[in-house]
C-alpha cells in the first residue's frame, strides 16, 4: 500500500520564497554599507556648518589706570628738639604760623654765655699774640720748637673754645631749616628746655606725598614718572606724579609701595588725610567687548573664541586689562578680529562655522540680539 505524501499550499510556498528574496535583499545591503569606499559616482552629502554671529572689531588705544587707596602726608616734616638747655624767653612764632628757612622759631635765656664767649675771644687774642712773638724768636733760635708748638697748641684751643660759645649762643635761637608751619609747639613762656627735648614740629605741606600698596600683578608695570591723580574724600581732584616705587615687596602682605608727589599751593591742611591715588599706566592697544564674551580655555585661562579667514573657530587667551559691568579690555588678540558674538557655545576650537555678520543678522531679525561692546 503506497502512502502519499500532501503537498503544503501555495500560500505557504510563496510566504517561504519572499522571505528568502529579503534576506538575500538584507545581505547585499550590509555588504554595500561596508565598503571602504563610496560608489564610483554617487553624492555624499555634507553636514550642514553651524552658524554663528560675528562682528569685526579693530584694536583701539587705551590707558589703563590702576586705582589704589593710600594715604597723604607732608613731603617733609621734622621734630624739633633743643640743642641747648635754657628757659623759654620768647615765642617768636605762634602755634599754626608759616615761617620761611631761617626765621627764629624760639629764644631761650642766653644766661652767662655772652660773658663766657667774650672772655674766650680775649683768650684766643693773647693766645695769637703769644704765638706771633714765638714766631719772631724761632726765626732767630731764641726758642725750642717744643715751647712754640705749646702757644700754637693754645690757640687751637682757644679757637675751638669760641666755635663752641658761639654755637651754643646760635642754638638758643633754633632758626627754621625749610619753609613751612609750626605743626606743634610744647612750650610756654619760661618754661625749661633740656637739651634733646622736643618742643615742636615744622611741617612743609606746600607739597604732599601720596603712599599706597600696589598689589604683585600690577607692580611690574610702574615706573616713576608715571602721572598720578590723587582724589580726595570731598571729591577734589589734584594732579602728581609716581615719585618711588619699592624694590622689594611687604612681608606680610606682599604688596609694593609707591609713593606720589603733588603740590599743595593753596596750602589745604592734608596732610594725614586718606585719598585715592589713580595711576595712568602706559597706553596699550585693546579690544572692548563683553565681559559675557570671555570664558576659560583649558588651561584655566581667560580666552576669547573668533575666526580665522577661513571661517575656523579659534580659542585666544588673552588678558583682562580692565573690565566693568558693561566693557572687559583685553589685549592679545590680533589687531583686526572677528569676534563669535552669538553662537560660541555651541562651537569648538578648529569647527569651521557658517558666520554671519552682526550687521546681517539685524536687518533679518529687525533687532541686533548681541550688543558684544559699547
């Protein structure tokens, strides 16, 4: 007895023919995607290049100022102390009076010294006249040479002894050593004053000497003869010049000192006061932009992000010259630049960008949406 055997149905078959044509189909596929090399005559599509931004901006002249608080003082004052003991005779100048070099600040009792300096001038007389007569026997070897240095030995000394009288007579009217104000006077009428004590002090604030401390950074680009402003707490403002810079920094705080030099012709009492001193510091070419602008490159550097001529964004370190809330100045970047206004974030370092001017993006958009300086 033979068996038959049924055959499937055709939709059967034509499922099972249809999923052998899509492997085959599949397998020619993956062979074509991997090819090394695209088909002789077919199009690659490019990516489309990101757009940003961009404004050209020039270089301009800046002089950077440097701000410091700081501290007025006299140019020159002195402490003045008794060269002779003596009791106060006269008060020739008043306390707060100007004087000029010279002028007698104080007279003390002068007591015996004309007395003494007259009867040192008769020494020194007789002690010449001695040694004029031993001259006239040495010439004719009446005297050893031991007795005629004796009487030239008396007048030295009586020389000295009226140099000595006539100073201190000079010292019991103290004279002014430079023009200016009797800041303090400690004395009064016939008190007595000991050699070595202070009994005042003169001030010459016709000019003013304006010191602060300039931090590490900014210490290395101070040079004397720089101009200064100095600007008082009521608003004045007075014109100087950088007079010193220190050559060794603080200690403790590892600042540098400079020192300032203004006139005071009016004479303002000022000395002591608290001022700010403003510095010009040499002019140097800047670019003013944002300060939104500015971001760190990876060495934690500030950087600013432009095009090359070939539209490749380009990461620049630069320097912060000065920067307020509106404006950063930053130099080390070329002279002419453009700089990504918009757009920057989303681009790297060697991306080449579609850049749209500033002026291009106004006139589509009706309104500028990055105002990167002003």
């Amino acid at each position: 007895m033979h068996r038959r055997f049924a055959l499937p149905p055709l939709s059967v078959l034509f499922a099972i023919g249809l999923a052998c044509l899509l492997l085959v189909w599949l397998a020619l596929g993956d062979i074509e995607a991997f090819r090394e090399t695209a088909p002789e005559g077919g199009d690659t599509a490019e990516p489309a290049l990101t757009r940003v931004e961009v404004v050209e901006r020039q270089a301009q002249a800046h002089s950077p100022r440097l701000v410091l608080q700081g501290q007025l003082e006299a140019h020159r004052e002195v402490e003045l102390r008794a060269r002779q003991s003596g009791r106060v005779e006269a008060l020739p100048v008043a306390l707060g009076e100007r004087v000029t070099q010279g002028e007698t600040l104080l007279a003390l009792a002068r007591e015996e010294l004309p007395a003494r300096l007259e009867q040192a001038e008769a020494e020194l007389a007789l002690a010449r006249g001695e040694l004029a007569g031993a001259e006239e026997l040495r010439r004719r070897e009446l005297i050893s040479n031991p007795d005629y240095l004796r009487r030239q030995s008396g007048v030295s000394r009586a020389l000295a002894e009226v140099a000595a009288l006539r100073r201190q007579l000079d010292d019991t009217r103290p004279e002014a050593p430079f023009d200016g104000v009797l800041d303090r006077l400690d004395v009064e009428l016939g008190d007595l004053v000991q050699a070595g004590e202070a009994w005042g002090r003169l001030v010459d604030d016709a000019r003013l000497t304006a010191h602060a401390a300039a931090p590490q950074r900014d210490a290395l680009s101070l040079t004397p003869g720089l101009p200064a402003e100095i600007q008082l707490l009521d608003g004045t403002r007075l014109a100087g010049e950088l007079s010193h810079v220190a050559s060794r920094a603080d200690e403790s705080t590892r600042s540098f000192r400079v020192e300032a030099t203004l006139d005071n012709p009016e004479g303002r009492r000022l000395a002591g006061a608290s001022a700010t001193l403003v510095i010009r510091l040499p002019e140097r070419q800047v670019h003013r932009l944002s300060p939104a602008l500015l971001e760190l490159d990876g060495d934690g550097q500030l950087a600013v992000k432009h095009l090359d001529t070939d539209d490749r964004v380009l990461l620049t370190p630069i320097e912060l010259v000065g920067a307020d809330t509106e404006t950063a100045r930053v130099a080390g970047l070329p002279e002419r630049v453009r700089l990504i206004t918009l757009g920057g974030g989303f681009v790297d370092a060697g991306d080449r960008v579609q850049a749209v001017p500033v002026e291009s993006a106004t006139t589509r958009n009706g309104t500028n949406a990055t105002e990167e300086a002003r």
